[in-house]
C-alpha cells in the first residue's frame, strides 16, 4: 500500500477518536473518502442507533457536492455486513460504487467477522485489510474485549504521591493531584460504558462519578456500578443524583434495597468467596450489558483485589510531585516473599498533566 493510504489512515484514526464519548456500546470508527488525492468527506460513528463513520463520510461528501463512485474509501473497523440497528455499511458501500476500501481492522462481532470485507469484494471492490491495525484495536480495546473474551476492558485510575500513597493515614485525600490532572481523569469516564467503585470511597468522599467536560454534564453518561456487599451505602448519597446506577451485593437485604430502588438503583446479588461480591461475574455480567470498557475509581480494597485476581487491562496513574511519607496505599495487596513474584507492568505513555506525571500502564503479555 502507498505512503499516503497510511497518512489517510491515520486521519480515519484521528476521527475516531472524536467518536468514543458517543458511541457506546458501538465501536468507535472513524471513515474519510479520497479521489485523486483529494478528501472528499470524512465522519466517525454517531450515538447508537444513529449514523456508522461510513454513512457520515458519505453524507459529508454530497454536503461537499461530490459524489463517490470510483472512491478509495479508509475505515478503522470492517464495515458492517448485518441488519442491526442499522443498515449494513458494506452494503451501502456497494451502491455507491467506491472502487476501493481499505480496512484497518477486522470486525471480531460474530455477526460481521470479515463477512463486511468478503461482501465488497465479491461486488468487485478492491479491499486491503491491516493498515495500522495495532492502532485501531487498540482504539476499540473495549469493544475487541467484549467481542473476543465475554468482558469488558478494564482501566483503574489512581492518583498517588511519589512515594505511592493515595491519601494520609487519616484518610485526607483532596487533593493530591492538581486540577489538571483532576479534569484530565474525568474524560476518561466519558468513554467509559461504566464507572466502577467500591463502597468504601463513596462513603468516606461521597463523590458523584458523572462524566463532566470543563464542568459541564455530558449527554451520554455511564452507568455507575456500587459494589457494596453489605449494602453499608447511603441512599442520600451524591453517587444516586445522576444517571443509572447498579449496586452490586453479596447478599440482598430487603428493606435495604427497598430503600436504594427508590432513589432509582438496581440491585444485584452476585455472591462471591468470603461474603464478597463476585468481581468475575460482574464483568461478565456488564459484558452481557452491552459494556466495553469499564472505570475503575476506587479505593485500595477493591482496586488491589481486582488487580490481584488479574481483572485490570490498564493502569491509569496520576503521580503528584509530592512526598507524604506515610498514608494509605494504592493497592490493598497481600506481601510478596520474593522481587520475583511481583506483577511487572509495560509503560505505554507518559505525559506532563499540569504539575503532575500521567502514566498509563498495560498488562504485560
């Protein structure tokens, strides 16, 4: 393929990225049209049920007064081969008569799974397929995840000192992190389909977990998932204000959940070892729910237990030039006898976020 197919690319990538905040629980997938080295029209996949990137770059072109019979077409995601909540991509791809379409990645969804590729090229459409394909996986890390392995992908944010404490030993954590960093973490919500936390950091910062832009209230908010095994939680808690929530128990308490379902909460009884909510289950349960990514805000407990049970695909790390020497952990994990035993996570970016250093880790594989 030539130099300029990747340069396209990377611009349907870039375009894709735009998509994230709205998609869910579809992928998010970026298109742009060329002719004659000239873009014709560019879009990215809309709120469910609305528009997938193909269509967008299609109507982009005739609002640009082009029409793209005989077009190379760019498109991070196999376009789609089955009636869903919308018609197929590939198909519509077919009656417009582009004469090329170059594939990032291949849909994993049973449902397309290089059926969309097959369909163009059986209409005499030229399809090359793995341009940047380790880029746009990982653009929808989420939604392969779900496809592939039944679970979301999980991110867990923390926000620590240099010295690896989350907050003092009396508990005082507002703020570690400056406001940068603060504003930065929550951007990541709204990708998320779901925001995950444990009852102990509702309890002790009664956060609201809304996914907000510069403050502002975004349209499509996650779902807010509790996993309180006793029911110890307030209902007058923020955490219930906005949006749909799901605490998650070990064992139900009628008049406990009497009081949560008029705050407009669902409960789910998922019954683990040692009177704990089943995390496992969980995922799988939010998997069913149509959920590609889950966020993780939580305390030491929950997230150093998810951790250990090999639950999280990403570290998202927040490290304050600050020293606190002695508080409260950021993972609740059992002592390792040897150096040799540990968890070795990859660093895959680091960023100056205001004072602050953002790191976002990987599971090694």
């Amino acid at each position: 393929m030539f130099s300029l197919d990747r340069d396209y690319m990377r611009e349907a990538l870039t375009l894709a990225a735009k998509a994230r905040p709205i998609s869910p629980p579809n992928p998010s997938v970026g298109c742009v049209i060329v002719r004659d080295g000239s873009i014709l029209g560019e879009g990215f996949t809309q709120k469910v049920g609305s528009d997938h990137a193909e269509i967008q770059a299609i109507k982009d072109a005739a609002a640009n007064g082009y029409d793209v019979k005989g077009a190379t077409v760019y498109v991070t995601l196999e376009p789609c081969s089955h009636y869903g909540r919308t018609p197929p991509c590939a198909l519509r791809l077919i009656k417009e008569q582009v004469a090329r379409v170059v594939v990032a990645c291949l849909d994993p969804n049973p449902l397309v799974a290089g059926r969309g590729v097959e369909m163009l090229r059986q209409a005499g459409i030229t399809v090359d397929v793995g341009l940047l394909q380790k880029e746009a996986w990982q653009m929808n890390a989420g939604f392969m995840t779900r496809m592939t392995e039944n679970r979301p992908w999980v991110r867990a944010k923390v926000a620590m000192s240099l010295d690896g404490f989350t907050a003092l030993t009396n508990g005082e954590s507002q703020w570690i992190t400056g406001p940068e960093a603060r504003e930065d973490g929550r951007r990541y919500r709204c990708e998320a389909g779901a925001i995950l936390t444990g009852v102990g950091t509702v309890l002790a910062d009664n956060p609201s977990l809304t996914a907000r832009v510069d403050g502002k209230l975004q349209s499509r908010q996650p779902l807010k998932v509790l996993v309180d095994s006793h029911l110890r939680v307030n209902p007058e808690n923020h955490f219930f204000d906005e949006g749909q929530t799901l605490v998650v128990c070990a064992k139900e308490d009628l008049e406990k959940s009497q009081r949560l379902r008029e705050k407009g909460a669902e409960i789910l009884s998922l019954s683990g070892e040692n009177g704990r909510v089943d995390l496992q289950a969980l995922l799988k349960e939010l998997a069913r729910r149509e959920v590609n990514e889950v966020h993780v805000e939580a305390g030491a407990t929950l997230t150093g237990e998810m951790v250990r049970l090999g639950l999280v695909d990403e570290l998202l790390c927040y490290i304050a030039p600050k020293i606190l020497g002695q508080g409260r952990s950021a993972f609740d994990l059992p002592p390792l006898q040897s150096l040799s035993d540990c968890e070795t996570w990859t660093t895959v970016q680091t960023s100056q976020v205001g004072e602050d250093v953002r790191i976002i880790l990987r599971k090694r594989k």
